[in-house]
C-alpha cells in the first residue's frame, strides 16, 4: 500500500490538493506521518481538502491508527491516516419537502 508521506515541513496547501486530486481521481488515499509536526500538517491538509471538496458534492473522513515502521534501521512510531470519500446528496429546498403546514418533512 502506498502513502503520502507528510513531514513537519510539508505544505498543508500542497497536501491538500494531492489529497482532492487523488479522491476526484478515485484513488485510495492514505497518509503516513511520524512526530508531532508531521500529524499537525497532516490534519490541517486533511481539513483544507474538505473545504475543496464539499462544494462538489463530495465530503471525507479518517481513520488514524499506530504503525511501527523502520527508518534508517531504526523503530519508530508512524500514526497513518486513511481517508474515507462520502458522497453528499443534495439537501432539498422546494416546497416538494414541505407538507401542507409549510413543514419541511
């Protein structure tokens, strides 16, 4: 399984933007990051690219697990993130959703 890798000195602008290119292309994304720094610009990417998708229709989650990768012959504690893609259904506005009473049912 590939990753995008995010470090502390990634941009979350630039992160963002693979992650809405890679889900408007249907590609599975998950990233990887290990330390403080990396996890933040993680979230921050991950919170740019909902507002990049939700106007077309299109929303995300994750899910963060623990993974102990290798590094240089060193353990380390990576926390990966996969994204999930939830398609939005419009909400309806008309008086079709509206019962008699002007209730929206």
């Amino acid at each position: 399984m590939d990753f995008l890798k995010v470090s502390s000195k990634s941009s979350p602008a630039s992160v963002a933007g693979a992650i809405a290119g890679m889900v408007k292309d249907g590609v599975p994304v998950n990233m990887q990051c290990v330390g403080a720094g990396a996890v933040n610009q993680a979230v921050k990417a991950l919170a740019i690219a909902r507002g990049f998708l939700i106007p077309t229709g299109v929303d995300i989650s994750c899910a963060p697990t623990f993974s102990d990768i290798d590094i240089a012959g060193e353990k380390r504690t990576a926390i990966r993130f996969a994204v999930y893609v939830h398609r939005l259904t419009p909400r309806s506005t008309s008086a079709d959703a509206m019962d008699d009473r002007g209730v929206v049912a």
